[in-house]
C-alpha cells in the first residue's frame, strides 16, 4: 500500500488583509455590500495565502489544502466563519468577514472533511464546520484528529490530506488579535500540520556483477502506532492505547538501484538518489520513542515501532528471512522520519532513520544500526 537534529519549524499559512480585495475584483464583488455597512459592522474582508518554498525548502504547496474552516470569536461569540470544501487546487485565497471589533481569537483548520483522517469533539461527534451553531472555542480546543475508521477510509489511491491548525503561542500569539476598529484588517495566522510523516526508503544489490542473482527484498512492513489521535488545537496532547493501531505494506519490494564506492561514501548519500521510496504514512506525534540506535526504550509500549520483513535470496532455492523492528524516534507534529534500509549483501546490512523539520529537505549521514 503507498499512501500516502529536531524539529519544530511550522508549514506557514498566512491570513492577508482585504486590500487585496481592491486589486482582485471578483472578491470586492463576492464580499462587500456598501461601504457605509462595513463600516458600521465592523467587517473584515480576510485572505488566507498560502506560502510555497523555494529550491531547497519543500513549504505547504497549494494542492495540500482541500477544504477550509475559519471561527473568529469575541470572547465566546461567534463574529466570524468561513466553511470551504472541495477547493480547487492551486486556490490560496478565501475572504470572509467579521462583525465585531476588539480581542478577536481565530481558529483556523485545513483539511477539516474527513478523508484518511477526521476530527472529532469531545463525544466522539465529527462536528458539523458548515453550521457553526453552538461551536465555541471550549468546544473547538476539546476537539481531536484521529485516523477515519478502515470501513469509512476513501479509496487507498485517493490523496492525504494533513490536518493543520493554528497553535497559540507566548501571550496567545498567533491567535488572539486586536482588532481597532471597523474597516480593514491585516491578520497574520500561521498554520502546522497536526501530524507527521514516516517516509520508507530500500536500497540493495549494489556490491557485485551477479547481484541479479543473489538480492534481498522487503515483502513485509508492519507499523504499531499506540497514539491514536492528537489535540486538533493544541500541541502534543496525545491519546495513548493499550491496543496500537496498526498499518501494513506488502512486497516484494525490489529493483536495481545505483552503484557507490563504499571507501568513499558520497555526501548524498541518503537521498532518492541512491534509495527508493516504497511506503509513505503518517502518524501522530509522540513524546516517546526510541533511542538514537533505533532500540527499544524503558517505555517500549508507548513508542512507535515499525517492523520490517526481509529476505536475502540466492536462486534457485536458497531463502532467508529476517525480521527487524525499528523503535521510531520521539517527535513533534510536522516532523518528517525517514527510514533508511541499506541492504547491499548477505553480511552488509544497516537500518537507520534521520529526523527534520517536514518542511526540510535534508541530507545528512547518520551512524547506522544494524
């Protein structure tokens, strides 16, 4: 199955004032009334912008944002809301207004429809982000992601789409806005992914001219996941179970990859360039994990583990299987785990994994584990 040191950068989303409403016509159109009404409502012609990287940075592109939910609160009333849904990828803009001047606080949600992940309020209930009737921001902090239930999944070819919300900070930062009075309003809100990804990589069959006769494959990878939701709003509030949700990708994996001198290992050496992709997941982030030998830790059942099946194989009969399980390092939401399975010969085995920022791209070797 493909779905789709440390750490903590956020993928940024921004809210821009409606100025650009002036300069992009359609949106005056869509959002004002009269000027003498907006400014006796006190309405804020908002727009989400979302910004992309640039050559090494990997950012939120605009195809990872499907639908869209902004609450805008003065104290526990509601003075704003947007609902999208099914957006049109490569949309970065979406007005909407407030009604009310002061403290104002914004709860922002990409990716609220369900797809391989929903949200849910404190009863289990997915909440209704169309109708905001009775949503408060006690009822919205209570809310938490989890992985949609296997027989309410969309197709396994179907994208990901991650979650992303906007975490307070010092001094409710980055959710608490004053605004002065009626007329526009510049609000910069900047959005985290609320989950994490774990990237597989395989490489093998790089050491001798008849490797097409003796070569290893991965056919098994089983991933234990004992955090089974997160706080949608905020940081590392985590749900652990005695019975960890379970993820699986079968093989055989295999292939030809490019060759390396050993005696000189290149820089790159942990890129796509030499490895392949073969799984791609995501899991919550854990405060528990691993150490940096990938080993169990005091609180193994805690931890994410992944396990991975493998075989060296010497035709015509000759097979052996092995078994690996790997005790995935700690992390924070937005973080991007990439393990690395380097399987070149019958007594060259290493596993490893490096950790970075999801918005990274990094490159680096690590000791491996064997």
């Amino acid at each position: 199955m493909h779905i789709p040191e440390h750490i903590h950068k956020t993928a940024a989303l921004t809210i821009i004032s409606a100025v650009l409403c002036i300069i992009m016509g359609y949106i005056l159109t869509s959002c004002r009334g009269s000027e003498k009404d907006i400014q006796e409502a006190g309405e804020v012609h908002a727009v989400v912008h979302i910004n992309t990287g640039a050559s090494e940075t990997k950012a939120v592109e605009d195809t990872e944002i499907n639908s869209i939910a902004i609450f805008a609160f003065s104290g526990d009333n509601l003075v704003g809301h947007l609902y999208e849904s099914d957006i049109t990828a490569g949309k970065t803009t979406f007005p909407f207004n407030l009604t009310s001047t002061g403290a104002i606080d914004f709860y922002v949600i990409a990716n609220p429809d369900k797809n391989f992940f929903r949200i849910v309020d404190e009863n289990g209930n997915e909440p209704d982000f169309d109708n905001p009737s009775g949503i408060t921001p006690g009822y919205l902090n209570k809310c938490r992601i989890e992985l949609t239930p296997d027989n309410e999944k969309p197709d396994e070819k179907d994208p990901w789409y991650a979650p992303m919300t906007n975490l307070p900070g010092a001094g409710n930062t980055n959710r608490r806005f004053v605004v002065s009075g009626p007329g526009w309003v510049q609000v910069d809100i900047s959005l985290t992914r609320a989950v994490s990804k774990l990237e597989v990589w395989f490489r093998s069959n790089n050491e001798y001219d008849y490797n097409k006769y003796r070569y290893y494959s991965i056919d098994h990878m089983l991933l234990k996941m004992p955090v089974t939701s997160s706080n949608a709003f905020i940081e590392n509030q985590e749900a652990y179970t005695t019975e960890p949700t379970s993820a699986e990708s079968t093989g055989p994996f295999v292939g030809d990859f490019m060759s390396y001198d050993k005696d000189n290992i290149p820089d790159d050496f942990y890129s796509e360039k030499y490895f392949k992709n073969i799984w791609t997941y995501y899991i919550f982030s854990n405060l528990y994990g691993g150490s940096h030998a990938g080993e169990a830790p005091t609180v193994p059942d805690r931890s994410t583990v992944l396990t991975v099946n493998y075989s060296f194989h010497e035709p015509p009969s000759y097979t052996t299987s092995y078994i690996k399980d790997i005790y995935l390092p700690a992390c924070e939401r937005n973080t991007l785990i990439k393990v690395w399975c380097a399987l070149n010969d019958n007594t060259d085995r290493s596993f490893t994994y490096t950790v970075s920022d999801w918005d990274e791209t990094v490159y680096a070797n690590v000791p491996d584990f064997n």
